[in-house]
C-alpha cells in the first residue's frame, strides 16, 4: 500500500519497552504506520500545535505530567477528526467514564493480544467503537440504570439545517471524507461543521455525537 494511504497511527505511552514494540508491530501491518511515538501528553500536544495530526492515537490513561483524560480532550480541541483508542490497564468506572466522556473512541485493558489490537484500530476509523467486554458490561449497567432520555430535535441544540444534516450523515456510518464527496464540500469545510455540532451538543468525539443523536431522537 502507498505510504499516503497508510493510516497514520500515533503512541502516547510512557512505558518504553511497551513503546517501542507497539510501534513496531504498526510498522509491521501494510496499511499502517506509527509516525509518532511519545512517552507523555505534553509531547503529543506539542505536535499537534505544531499542525500534525493523527488519524487513531493510541493512548494509555496513567501517564506522567498531563493525565490521558486531559489529553484526550485536548487533542479533541485541535484535531476533532482523530480518533483516540485507549490501552491502558485502568478498569474503573470513573476513568472509563471520563474517557469515554472526553472523547475517546475505545476502551481496551492491556494485555491485548496484537491482532485484536491492529483490528480495533481498523475499526476504529471506520467508525467501530471497540471496547474490551468487561468494560463494555459497565456501561451497559450505568445506562439501564438512567433514566429515560428527554426528547429533543436538532433546533433544540441550535443546529443548522447543514449541520442537521452532516449529523444524519455521521448517523448513517459515513466517513467525513464521503460526507464531504456526498454534499460537494471540502474535507475542511465539513471539519468545520463537525466543531459546530460538537460544540453545540455538548460532546467531544463521533461516537458521542452519534449516541446523543440516537439517544435523544434529534433526527
């Protein structure tokens, strides 16, 4: 595969050894590779400024310096388009949640063995949310135990009719870039709007918007 057409796959890990064989084994698949691998947030934010992007950025949660959570949330602010797959060994509620909550896109525990783990990272940018199934057990009880979502539309959130239906759009299962082909607009311009409708629904991440959308019948 062209190398432009490889996914680019970034590491946030501070374990070295760990680092260094999950770049290895990225570097290893023909359709992807680890343009980055970095031992804590601050780097990763570092390069993001820098106007470097990801499409997957493979993160651990217990890190030095800023923690996974913050990181996840702050890349979300600078490239709302990758998508974050956690790796970590943290299974409670609270950092699952928050997570998710930030924006992440998966939620996997270490060990994982190689092939699940380039297979989430498939998924993950063809918008597959892969959670390992304990944590998965988890959230499923934290939403059977809510209580039943308000109804809402999409001109309660103040969404335009465009980002109506970018939305319905993301619901459907397509990329930006088809997104982008479908309604004759630049992949900038429908990153744009996907700010927008993050923003305005409150979330940080697809799957979040797609969820709420879904969870709240506002299409």
């Amino acid at each position: 595969m062209d190398e432009t057409h490889r996914l680019s796959v970034w590491i946030v890990e501070d374990n070295r050894a760990l680092r260094e064989i999950l770049a290895e084994l990225l570097n290893e698949q023909p359709d992807m590779v680890c343009d980055r691998a970095l031992p804590d947030c601050e780097r990763l934010l570092d390069a993001l400024d820098a106007g470097e992007a990801p499409n997957v950025a493979l993160m651990d949660l217990g890190l030095p310096g800023l923690s996974g959570i913050e990181g996840i949330r702050r890349l979300h602010g600078l490239s709302p388009t990758t998508r974050v797959l956690v790796l970590t060994i943290h299974d409670d509620d609270e950092r699952v949640f928050d997570a998710i909550s930030a924006g992440a896109s998966g939620y996997l525990l270490k060990p994982l063995p190689p092939t699940q783990l380039m297979e989430a990272i498939r998924g993950v940018v063809h918008g597959a949310a892969p959670i390992n199934p304990f944590i998965a057990r988890k959230l499923l009880t934290v939403f059977a135990n809510q209580p039943p979502a308000r109804s809402h539309n999409a001109d309660s959130y103040g969404l335009t009719t465009r980002e109506t239906e970018i939305l319905q759009l993301l619901v459907d299962g397509l990329t930006l870039r088809a997104i982008g082909e479908r309604l004759s607009l630049s992949y900038h311009t429908i990153s744009n709007h996907l700010r927008n409708i993050y923003a305005k629904l409150h979330v940080r991440s697809r799957s979040a918007a797609v969820s709420r959308a879904l969870r709240e019948d506002l299409l």
